[in-house]
C-alpha cells in the first residue's frame, strides 16, 4: 500500500507504526479483554477464532445477491447535513468530484481525503458518505489502485462501532450497509497482491471491517512485525518464536 504518512521508525517500542499506512488511528479499547497477565497462546486463540468467524463471513458475503444501493450524489444537498473532522464538507466533495473525472485518487490525494473525514482517528458524518464511494472508484480502477482505496474504505467501516464513534446519519444506514458485501467481494481477491507486511495487515483489517469483524480488525492496529519477530502494542514482550 502506498505510504500516505510520516517514514515508518524502524524500532517499535511496543507502538505500531500506523501512520505509514493509515492515516487514521483506530480505537483499541473494546476489541478484546483479557488480564494483562494472560499469556500469548491466549492472544492467538483469540486470533485463530477472528481468522475462522472471518472466513465464514467470506463465504456468506459471497453467497449473497448484491443490493445496487448508491453513493451519496455529490450534488445531493444533504451533503451540508454531515460534518468532516474539520468542519463542513467543501473540500470532500470537491476531491471527490475530481476523482470521478479523472477515474482515481493519487496517494496524497486518498491521504488528504482520509485525513479531512478521520483526522487522528476521530470518526465523522461525513465518512459514512466517503466509504461507499472509495468502493465505487476502486471498480474503475486496477488492482494496484483498488486495494488502497478499499483498504481505507474497509477501515471506515471497522471504525465506525469504535467506542465513542459518530453514529451513520439516518439517511445513509441502507447505502452504508449494503456497501459492505460489495467492498468485501472486491478487496478479498486483491489481498494476495498486498506483499508488504503492514499492505496485507491493513488490508485484512480492511476486510474484517466489511465484513463486521471490526474488534478483530481494530486489533490488528496494534500488531507489528519487527526483526522476526511478532510484536503488539498490548504486550511487553514479543510473541514466542514458535508463534
């Protein structure tokens, strides 16, 4: 996935370096519990059930008949309802508009658009309208292109049940749900694609967010991959060798 942030530390110091890749910062409070003192096999178990009720999920998406909602018209006034992270929804719209004419979003560009409607992990009105939209550029374009643009949409969607997240505006409840089947079948076959470790972490994480697994893909925003060995912002110590 194209670096949209700051150049990733090369040392974690148990804080994955999010910001390489997702301009967004996703809420860790709520996706699993457990003692501190647990021990790691207990973390994989509960990795290993994720990765199972995932796959389930996958086939069912894959089974269903997809509703052709649509996206929020980017004339449709009740863009002036809906706030981004920094106000009102001038700038959304216009990037927008441009990324429909000029059939894709350059890797500033997504930046600044996720940035404007989740700056520093906050969540906004606005987001609910971006997302369906992300979905619907990445049909226009290849597979390089596509999987960023459904990654960041995905983890709108995983971001959306985060504790004290801005609630989908009435409106937009159907067009939003009915997106998800849609980003899940699209972003599913570009994951091999995703060879950097950090590309395909998110991009699963974008997958648990289409697919309803937001805690699952909300924990991933802590899991690195450092010198061999596996880390996560909850654990002092790197998970054993063998894991």
């Amino acid at each position: 996935m194209p670096k949209v942030g700051a150049a990733k530390s090369t040392k974690p110091n148990g804080i994955c370096p999010w910001k390489v890749f997702i301009p967004c910062r996703i809420t860790l409070a709520g996706a699993f519990s457990w003692p501190n003192a647990a021990p790691p096999n207990s973390l994989l178990a509960k990795l290993q059930e994720a990765i199972f009720n995932m796959s389930l999920s996958l086939k069912s998406a894959a089974r269903q008949t997809t509703f052709h909602a649509m996206s929020l018209s980017l004339t449709d006034p009740r863009w002036n309802e809906l706030q981004s992270s920094y106000g009102g929804t001038e700038d959304v719209i216009a990037w927008l508009a441009e990324a429909h004419q000029e059939g894709g979003l350059s890797s500033q560009r997504l930046g600044d658009l996720i940035n404007e409607v989740q700056h520093q992990g906050d969540t906004s009105a606005a987001m609910y309208a971006v997302a369906p939209h992300l979905i619907d550029l990445a049909r226009r374009v290849g597979a390089e292109e596509a999987l960023p643009l459904l990654t960041h949409a995905g983890i709108i969607y995983a971001c959306s049940t985060s504790s004290g997240a801005v609630p989908c505006p009435n409106f937009l409840q159907d067009e939003f749900k009915a997106y998800a089947t849609d980003g899940a079948k699209l972003l599913a076959p570009l994951l091999p694609s995703a060879t950097h470790f950090d590309a395909y972490k998110w991009a699963v994480a974008g997958l648990a967010g289409f697919l309803g697994h937001h805690p699952f893909a909300r924990f991933l925003d802590g899991l690195d991959y450092y010198e061999g060995q596996f880390h996560h912002a909850w654990l002092d110590e790197p998970f054993p060798p063998e894991t």
